[in-house]
C-alpha cells in the first residue's frame, strides 16, 4: 500500500497539474475534461486507459459525448497517494500533447 500524500504534496499536485480539483473530504481529485468531440474524448480515454494499466492504478471516470469526468485516489490507501500523482501526471501529459 501506498502512503497517504501530506498536505503540501496535495498543494503540489494541484499546482503542478492544472485543473485539478481536490474533494471535499480530502481523499480524491477530479477534473472535467471537454474535447471538441466524441472520438476525440473516447480516444484520449484510451490512451489513458493503457497509461493506468502500466500503473495498475485506474481512474474513476466517465464520458458524455466531448466530456470525460475523472476522479482519482488510492482506494486501498483510502487517500491520495503518489499513485494518483503519476497519474494526473500522464494525464496532463497526454493533454499538453493534444493542444499541440
């Protein structure tokens, strides 16, 4: 099991990758991504998809039409953990490489 990442780690994460929300409760982020389409939104979900399996870490998420939905955190550590970090991490990765 992971460890719990402290508050400043937590300040980091949302710094460091934009758009991030942390929940209330302290234990999750999430971010709502908008895609110009479908096949747009379906395709980077499947990036993502194959990034979480290389990281058996995977996401909470969801999709209508050109919107994914995404909620992260580290259910077996009931928290944030640097699991989730590496995550958002390809995640704002696979963002910057799409507003190219």
């Amino acid at each position: 099991m992971s460890d719990i990442l402290n508050s400043d780690q937590v300040d980091h994460l949302l710094t460091a990758h934009p758009g991030w929300t942390l929940s209330d409760d302290g234990l999750a982020v999430s971010a709502t991504i908008t895609f110009a389409n479908f096949v747009e939104a379906w395709g980077f979900m499947t990036e993502i998809a194959i990034e979480a399996e290389k990281l058996n870490h995977h996401p909470e998420w969801s999709n209508v039409y050109n919107r994914v939905a995404i909620t992260l955190t580290t259910h077996d550590a009931n928290g944030l953990t640097q699991r989730d970090v590496a995550l958002a991490g390809r995640i704002s990765e696979s963002l910057k490489r799409r507003e190219k």
